[in-house]
C-alpha cells in the first residue's frame, strides 16, 4: 500500500479535473485481489450510467471493521475491459454466474488518501462518478456529488449552517427511482428538499432519474420543499430558513451516527 | 428524418468525457475511452440524439511512431469495441471520426503524409471494429495548398487512391474555408468517388466559383451512395467581440483587449434563422435528407437549444428534426 501522491496529471486537462468512480467495496476477499493482482469487478447488468474515470475509489463496507463505512484507498485505472466471470475467476468455473460478462477494471498499486471519507449515516452506496480534486477535499460522502450550480450551493449553505442533510437519496416505488436533491432524517419523520428545473451547465437536461413529485413523496411519508433556481440564487437564506423550520417541525434532526438503512445510491 | 448531431465534448453535463486525455507516461488505454464512449452513448439516448462525432483521440498514441507500446490497443479491444458498436447500433445513432489538424495528406514531406496516412486507416479500423455500416465516416479536408494548388489537390487524389480498400471506403471529404472549396472537393469526387461533407459556413468562407447555395449543396449530397444518409456541416460564423486576456509579467496584472471576431470563427450556438433558411433551401429544391453535424463551441447545448427555438419557430421543421 502507497501513501497518496498526486502524479495523475493529464494532458490539456487539471489533473484534479480527472474523473473518479468510487465503487463499494464490500468483501475482504475483493480487497486482497484488488491489493495484490490490481483489479475489480462490476458485472455489466449492474454497471454505472458513468462508468469511465481515470481512477477507481474504494467505499468500504462494515465488513472492513474500523475502515468501514469509508473511502480510505484508491488506484489508478489502467484498463477496462469485458471479460466473463470464469475467466476472472476461474478457481469458481462452476458458479451460477459464471458466464455471466463483467467489466474488469485493471488497476495500478491501492493508495491511501490523506484522510478517510467517512459516510456519516452508513449510506449504503454502489457508485459516485466523482472528480480527483473531490475526492482529495471531501469530508464526507456527501462532498463527492457532482451536483448543478444551485444544488452545490445549497449543499455549502447547508454546512455552513451544520445543518446534516444527506445528497442524493433515491428513492424506489415499485419500477420507479425518484431522486431526492436533499434528504433531511429527523426524529418524527423525512423532510425531501429539491432543487427544481437544474440550468442549462447542471446535470439536469433529463440526465436524473425523474424527480419525485409531490404526492409519490408525501405518499411515502416524505415532508417536501422545492426551491427553485432562481429561490436558492436569490434568497438563499430564506430557502435555509424554511428547511429549518420543516426540520423543526418533524422533532430535528436524528443523531447523525444512527444508521439510517438508506437505499443503496448511485449516481450520473 | 434529420439527425442533428454534435462533434465530440459533451458540456451538458459535468465530467462525461470524450476519451482518455492522460499523457503517454501515464499510460492512457483506448480501452477508458470505450467506457467514456459508453457513458456518452447513455447521455445520448436519454436526451435522444442520434448522431455524434467521436474523438480522433479514442486510442491515445496509437498512430504516434515514437511510442510503438500503444500500437496494439485495437487489437487489445476488439471485445469492447464491438460492445460499443452494438450500443450504437441498438439505439441508431450515426458516429462519424474528424482526425486532427495535423493529419495532412497530401503533406509534400513523406513522412508526414505517411503518418497521416496511417491515422487514416486507423480511424476506418476503429469505426470497422465496431461493426459500424457505411455511413460511419473519417472526414479529412483536401490539406495544405503548399504554394501549387493543382498540385496539392492532385497530391491528396494520389494519396487518398493508394490507402486500402477499408480505409478508403470509410473516407469523405469536406470543403475547407479558404483553401479547398466545393468545386476542389468535386474534382476529386469526379476522380475517385469520395463522398463530400458539405460545410455551410466552409461555403459562405471560400466560394470563388460563385456557386449557389443549393447548387453546391446538391452536387455533395449526390455523391454519397444511395443507402447512405450524406452528412452536412453546419455552424453560425462567430460574431461576438473576442476578448484576450494577457498576464503582464511585470506588473503581475492580467490585460484585457478585445478584437473583431473572423467569419471563419465558430459561434458558440446555431443561428436559428440561417438554420432554418438552409433547410428549406433544401426542402424547396427537392434534395435527398442527409443529417446535420452541428460544428458549434457550445456542442450538446447547442443543439438542445436548437431544438428548442425549431420548435418555437418553426413546429413544423421541427418535427422533421431528431
């Protein structure tokens, strides 16, 4: 294991700019092949909608004891090739799946990064298309979105204001996903907070799943508040004022070290 | 129906990049590019485009004589390759391939045409590993003039006449905005068949034949075969002030001065109306359909907003529009 250097640079491009996936790591034994034979495994009918990135970042489960629930390792990628689960792991010839295809991502040496990126509610994640420059500054899990210009705003207003909310939470109705920009737990209830109709530079333009309209949320038991663009470019604190209040409402917010048995989250 | 497309960087979302743009020391894969490729193709379907330029860059390195250890990266993804090509073909979009500038070849220098030469045969590869049909085309331009424009031009038919089957099957050529006009790019065809890529704004730029629009126009989109949709340029010239920013070394301040655009400049969206002229310059004379590739700074967005203004003023074009 290397200590984390920054050597990535790009062509034309900063290297801070050079794409990320972090993936979940959810098993020792994935650990130890990704540590000594530098690769991992996503199974194709389970891959990403951003599959593409320049280096490959571990989420680690609870499975990893005092490493879990965290980002503590990542690699270069070298490779990204299509290859059937008997050829990947051929000592498992007779597993169920074993003609089934994976995306084998070739990896250099595992690095530690500066610090842990802890998740602060044991979010249940699968992938966060991310950028160097992110993964390197992140607090938290919740730093690593790629989100439009309002939702990072509302995002940095929100921990100013050290208010814990979660990114990014999907929520699934039967063959529905909706997105939900911001998630707020809190002791009576959930409060969703969505930032409506992303501009022309977000990741709006039909990229995310459908957001949630009002009556699916509520009929999940969700308290809603939308602002929209030009609510969260002009009167932010307003914006901050009413999700303080619906907070307030639902009895505050829960103890951010409860585990909160979020769906698993993915990402565009 | 039209296809409207966009070349190659997508600026509608954050981070979905073209290809792997690594340096060579850190060893960048066409295999990446292929799953950037991938993440495109999913950001195409959802906002329902159907015809895109890919980056001559897709395999880093893989022509570049001084580094012989990228050479092999086809071969090492003829798998992925294929998986791409079938994304493609199941949701119909068009790819087409504009090498780099530096891919001259009718370059007098023997090893420069060579070279480009090779980038040549190995864009028609990659299109062909794909599994792609005929009208995933490389566009190159006629080249450099090179102080004797008949000799350039007979240069780049002697060329273009001895690269293989596969690759030139695979080639149009495109009028360029001052060097090789219509007229050049039909001299050519005349002589070996290539289809041409007509570009509008290439057109408005460099016309010393005087040609008419929609004659110029008719006689490119006659030249592509029957079952294979021509490919049009288009783009709005650049009319904005262009500011340049300098960093003066002494003060340590950064200097603003502005310059008229040139015509030859790209704007950053398509002029809806010249848009809409040039169809129906089409339309009215009865020409076959071809599909468009819009050659636009703002890409993607570009054509988004495009659809958006055909749709407020001109519905009914609009709908003939994907």
């Amino acid at each position: 294991m290397e200590e984390w250097r920054s050597d990535g640079q790009a062509e034309g491009v900063a290297p801070e700019e050079s794409p990320v996936l972090v993936a979940v790591m959810n098993s020792p034994r994935d650990f130890d092949i990704a540590c000594q034979e530098g690769w991992y495994r996503i199974p194709v009918k389970h891959a990403p909608r951003r599959l593409g990135a320049e280096v490959l970042a571990f989420y680690q489960t609870k499975a990893f004891g005092e490493e879990g629930w965290a980002i503590n390792y990542c690699a270069p990628i070298h490779r990204i090739h299509l290859v059937q689960r008997r050829d990947l792991l051929p000592q498992e010839a007779n597993h169920p799946r074993a003609d089934d295809w994976y995306y084998k991502i070739e990896t250099g040496p595992l690095q530690r990064l500066p610090h842990p990126i802890p998740s602060r509610r044991l979010r249940r994640i699968t992938f966060i298309p991310t950028t160097l420059a992110r993964l390197l500054s992140a607090q938290e899990i919740n730093d690593l979105w790629l989100g439009s210009e309002e939702e990072e705003r509302l995002w940095e207003a929100f921990k100013q204001d050290e208010m814990e909310v979660e990114r990014r939470v999907f929520l699934r109705e039967g063959d529905e996903t909706y997105l939900i920009d911001f998630a707020a737990y809190c002791r009576q209830g959930k409060v969703a907070i969505l930032c409506g109709g992303a501009g022309p530079l977000g990741e709006g333009s039909g990229l995310r799943e459908r957001p949630a309209a009002d009556y699916e949320l509520a009929a999940a038991g969700w308290k809603m508040l939308r602002f929209s663009p030009q609510q969260i470019e002009s009167s932010l604190e307003d914006c901050l004022a009413s999700v303080r209040q619906a907070i307030a409402q639902e009895g505050g917010l829960l103890d951010s070290a409860v585990e909160q048995s979020l769906p698993p989250t993915e990402g565009w | 129906m039209i296809r409207l497309g966009f070349p190659v960087k997508v600026l509608g979302v954050a981070g979905l990049k073209s290809h792997d743009t690594r340096r060579w020391q850190n060893g960048p894969h066409l295999s990446i590019s292929l799953a950037y490729l991938r993440d495109i193709l999913g950001y195409l379907r959802q906002q329902r485009i159907r015809f895109y330029r890919i980056s001559p860059d897709l395999a880093p390195y893989a022509t570049h004589p001084d580094f012989p250890q990228f050479h092999n990266q086809s071969a090492e993804c003829q798998r992925e390759l294929a998986a791409v090509g079938e994304m493609v073909r199941a949701d119909g979009v068009r790819l087409s391939v504009h090498p780099g500038q530096h891919v001259v070849l009718n370059a007098p220098e023997q090893e420069l045409a060579e070279r480009a030469r090779q980038e040549v045969i190995h864009q028609a590869r990659l299109l062909e590993a794909m599994g792609l049909g005929p009208e995933a085309v490389v566009v190159l331009h006629v080249g450099g003039v090179y102080g004797n424009h008949h000799a350039a031009r007979e240069r780049f038919l002697r060329q273009a006449e001895m690269l293989p089957l596969e690759a030139r099957h695979r080639l149009a050529l495109e009028n360029d905005d001052h060097r090789f006009s219509v007229a050049d790019c039909l001299w050519v065809h005349e002589r070996m068949g290539l289809p041409l890529a007509f570009d509008y704004l290439h057109f408005r730029c460099h016309n010393p034949e005087g040609m008419a629009l929609v004659e110029a126009l008719a006689s490119c989109l006659v030249t592509w075969p029957e079952e294979v949709t021509p490919k049009v340029h288009f783009s709005s010239p650049r009319t904005a002030t262009v500011v340049i920013e300098q960093h003066d070394a002494m003060s340590g301040r950064v200097r603003r001065r502005t310059r008229a655009p040139q015509s030859t400049q790209h704007a950053d969206y398509v002029d809806p109306f010249a848009f809409t002229d040039f169809l129906r310059v089409a339309w009215n004379a009865g020409l076959r359909d071809f599909d468009v590739m819009l050659e636009v700074k703002a890409r993607d967005l570009a054509l988004l907003r495009l659809r958006e203004e055909l749709a407020r003023f001109a519905p009914s074009m609009a709908q003939q529009l994907m």
